[in-house]
C-alpha cells in the first residue's frame, strides 16, 4: 500500500514543483492534519465520556449547547480562554510553565506513529513501539512536574502518588507490548496491524487478533492502560475527596484546559494502541479491497475500547494505595515476565505454528485460573480479616470491680 | 527513512505550538488582576504552614529505584524480541537465563519487603 506522503508527493511534483519542495509541503499538510485532529478529538471525546457517564447515573447529560449537546465542550473551552490565568507567587516558574505544554506535546507526539489505515500513518518508524512508551514517560514527567513545582501539598502529594502509580504501572504495560512485538517480529505498528490478518478460503476476515492468542496479556496490557490512563479504578492521582484536584490543582485557565485534554486524549490513545497491539488495528472485512475503510473500523475500535473505559469510570469504586501497588508488583509484573518467558519457550517448540500458538493460548488460559485462583483465596481471607476487625468484642466477663482505693 | 524522522520534526514543532498558542491566547484573552491573596497557594481556603519541598519516604525512591532496573531490562528484551525468529539456540537460552534471573530478582524484593506499601 502506497504511503501517503508519496501520494501527495507526487501529486505536487506533478504540478510542477521540485521533488524535496514537494515533500516538504506533503509532510507539513500531514503534520497539521494530526496537529489539528488531536484536539477536535479530545473535544469529541470529553462529550462522549459526559454523555456516557451522565447515562450511567440516570442524568441526560449536556443536551443545550448544538445537537445532542455536540458543542457544549467547545463552549467550555472558549469558556476557559476567557478565563483568569493565575500562578501561585510561591511556584517554582519553570517547571510549573512547561507542565502543561509537555503534557500534550507527549500526546500529539504519539499521533505520528498510529496506524489508521493501510498507507495512512504518520510516520511508520522502525522504532514505533518504543516511541510511544518514551511518550507515555514524557506525560509521567510532565504530571510530576506540575505536582512538584506548584508548591502545594495537596499537589505534592499528588506528585509521590505519579511516581508510585504511574512507574509501578509502567513495567507491566510495556511488558505486555512485548507479547506481539515478540509475535510479530516488528516493532512498526503498520507490520503489527498487517500481521494480525487471518484468511480464510483466500479472504481476509480481519480477525487474526493477537488478544485471540494471548488473552491474559491483553488483559494486563488494559488494566495497566487504565492506570497509565489515570481512569477510575487507579485515580489516585486525583482522588477528589483526598487531594482536592491532584496535581493540576493550582492551574487555571488554559493551563488546565491543556491538562485536560492531554489526559482525555491519553486515555483514548492508550485504547488505541491496544487496538493496534490486540485487537486487530484497521483489519476488519473488505479492507484488502478498500483500504479507507481501516480508518473507520481503527476509529470503531478504539472508540468502543474508550467507552469501555468510561464505562469502568462510571461503575468502579476507587482502590486503595497499597491495594494498587501491591497489585502491580506481586500480581501483573510476575504473571507478564512468566507469560514472555513461555511464548519465547513456545515459539521456539519443534512444531508448526498453530501447534505454537495452541500452546501460547493454553499458558495464558492457565495463567489466567491461577491468578483468579489465588486472588480468590486471598481476598476471602481478607473478608474474614475485616469482619473479625470490626465484630464488638463481648464485654460480658470482663467486668472488674474498681480496686479499692488507698484512702478507704 | 530518514524521511520518517523528518516528519516526526515537523510535528514535534506543531506539537509544541499547539499548547503554547493556546496558553498565550488564554494569557491575552482572559482578565489580570492579580492580588497577593488571589496568588497565595490553595489549600483549601487553610493558610499554608511550613515548607512544602519536604524530605519525603524513601519507599518512592526505592520503588524508583526498582522501576529502573525493570525499565532497563525492557529495553534490552525489545531489541531480542525483533531477532527473535533468527536467535540460535544459545540465544534462546541467554535470554530465558536473563528473563529468569530479573525474576528471581523480583522475588527476591519480595522476600525483603521491598514491596510491602504502608
């Protein structure tokens, strides 16, 4: 498939221009053609997530603003321009400036290697797996900078929580990515999409997923995404009964409009690259034949991976600090270096491929029980722990009469 | 494809204009009138006590710590995994040895404590 940088290369060279002249504009038009998407997506995505959460707590939802409330998050974000930008006298300046702006440039950064269709990615880098887990290291600095610089202990606090949450989540994730790279042998996600194909009577169905393949994977892969995402169950970050707003508590104005949308945009392209590594990436019926339909059914699934998210975000309660950890050390990091270390084993059998595979299934399936097992057991005995903890110890028997006192 | 990386400089460009025009517009657009009270760090209407820039736990740094071990085995298993297909048995063996050995490593903070969150 034609990249389509050189498709619009060559359409400018045939106007008359000179070849590099060509390629410069080409690429400038692409460039701001993801600059701009990444916004008006976020603004699409902040309406899709009130809507969703507002269904799920029997409220209709922003409903005034355009059809359907479409254009009540562009009216709140020209609210926000209007808005009074004030920075705390005591804050580190610097760091508390560039905050904001890192933050999403790590995001717009990651729309360059996203694969949206066969031809149509940014830049389809060697690298672009790993290019994207530096980016998700760029917000980790940027969330830590605001929560240090802003002078502010609730902010501060904030900070600790970025560095345990996000670092501790960080191993498991990119971890996870590992499975398919390891599968596909290629770190560029337009070979990782193109490998996910599956035919069948010589017509690709789509459906060569490697989540079918490895499904305990794909699981750690998305309960990681949820806590690099910041989303509910692992909101820690800020929890508003606790740290009022987290570390974007001094920001106002456009600077927590920036925050904002890099985390909505974060948490969507974290879906997306799940949808890339797992679930299949633009593959899907008739895409050989039509390559512009990848784009509809990339937008599809990662659409509907997101309202999974938010669907969490409406129904979980929020999990406690050593809950977490304990969580991301003792269960995702042991379960996901275990699960590597049998697909390397089991890529290297004697056998055919699916035989391979067969065996890469049946290690995450028994992962799987393992796991549900011993949290089982483990949480049961918590219960029983807590029941005891807070059972009113009988009183009867333990009465004493008062001693009698020396003055008697 | 060194015209790949070409791109990627001309986004990163648009990357950081994006947020910069948007944070100078809210700058022009919106009221100034500060005041030292309006400027005083939020803490929930309390006046502040103390420095904020503290000592803090070393279980951070520990677990910073652990992190960066684990981050720097994921870099050297990236590059494995590309050639893995094409890996010699003795390959094969010299990763599961290093893979192995980061697991012991972790049971072994495990067994220390290093993990336990209070």
């Amino acid at each position: 498939m034609q990249h389509w940088s050189t498709t619009l290369t060559n359409f400018f060279v045939g106007l008359g221009l000179p070849e590099p002249v060509a390629m410069a504009i080409a690429f400038i038009i692409g460039a701001t053609a993801l600059a701009i998407f990444a916004p008006t997506l976020a603004l699409g995505l902040i309406w899709i997530t009130r809507k969703i959460i507002s269904r799920i707590q029997d409220r209709i939802g922003p409903n005034r603003v355009g059809p359907y409330g479409l254009f009540q998050t562009v009216a709140d974000a020209a609210k926000l321009l209007s808005k009074e930008d004030i920075s705390p006298t005591d804050a580190d300046r610097v760091a508390y400036n560039l905050a904001p702006i890192l933050s999403v440039f790590g995001v717009i950064m990651s729309t360059a290697v996203i694969a949206f269709a066969p031809g149509i990615i940014g830049a389809d880098l060697h690298v672009g797996v790993l290019f994207l887990v530096a980016l998700g290291s760029l917000g980790i600095l940027s969330a830590l900078m605001a929560g240090w610089s802003s002078n502010n202990k609730y902010a501060l606090l904030a900070g600790f929580r970025v560095i345990a949450q996000l670092l501790s989540y960080e191993i498991p994730m990119v971890l996870a990515m590992l499975g398919p790279v390891l599968l596909a042998g290629s770190m560029r996600l337009q070979a990782l999409s193109e490998f996910q194909s599956l035919e069948i009577a010589g017509f690709n169905i789509g459906l060569g997923w490697t989540a079918f393949i490895m499904p305990a994977v794909f699981l750690i892969y998305f309960i990681s995404a949820l806590a690099e995402g910041e989303q509910t169950p692992f909101d820690l970050l800020e929890a508003e009964s606790e740290l009022i707003a987290g570390f974007h508590i001094e920001y106002s104005g456009m600077k927590f409009a920036m925050f904002f949308l890099a985390q909505f945009l974060n948490s969507f392209f974290l879906g997306g690259i799940a949808v890339m590594l797992f679930l299949g990436g633009w593959q899907g019926p008739f895409v050989d034949q039509l390559p512009i339909l990848g784009v509809v059914y990339f937008l599809g699934k990662a659409m509907l991976v997101y309202a999974v998210t938010q669907w969490i975000k409406g129904t979980f309660p929020r999990v406690r600090i050593d809950q977490m950890m304990a969580f991301a050390w003792k269960v995702l990091v042991p379960m996901v270096l275990a699960l590597i270390l049998w697909q390397m084993i089991a890529l290297k059998l004697p056998a055919p491929t699916w035989v391979q595979y067969a065996a890469i299934l049946i290690g995450n399936l028994g992962a799987l029980a393992l796991i549900v097992v011993i949290l089982n057991r483990h949480l049961s005995k918590e219960e029983i722990r807590t029941k005891r903890a807070f059972e009113p110890t009988s009183l009867i028997g333990t009465m004493q009469p008062a001693p009698p006192s020396p003055g008697n | 494809m060194l015209q790949n990386y070409t791109f990627v400089l001309i986004l990163s460009g648009l990357a950081l204009l994006v947020p910069v025009a948007a944070i100078v517009l809210g700058h022009f657009l919106g009221p100034r009138r500060p005041n030292p009270i309006k400027n005083q760090t939020y803490e929930s209407g309390v006046e502040t006590v103390g420095d904020t820039w503290v000592q803090f736990r070393a279980q951070y740094y520990l677990i910073g710590l652990i992190f960066l071990i684990f981050d720097v085995e994921v870099i050297f298993l990236f590059p494995i995994a590309l050639a893995y297909q094409r890996l010699s048995l003795f390959g094969v063996v010299a990763t599961i040895t290093f893979v192995v050995i980061l697991l012991l490593g972790l049971l072994l903070e495990w067994r220390k404590g290093a993990l336990e969150w209070e």
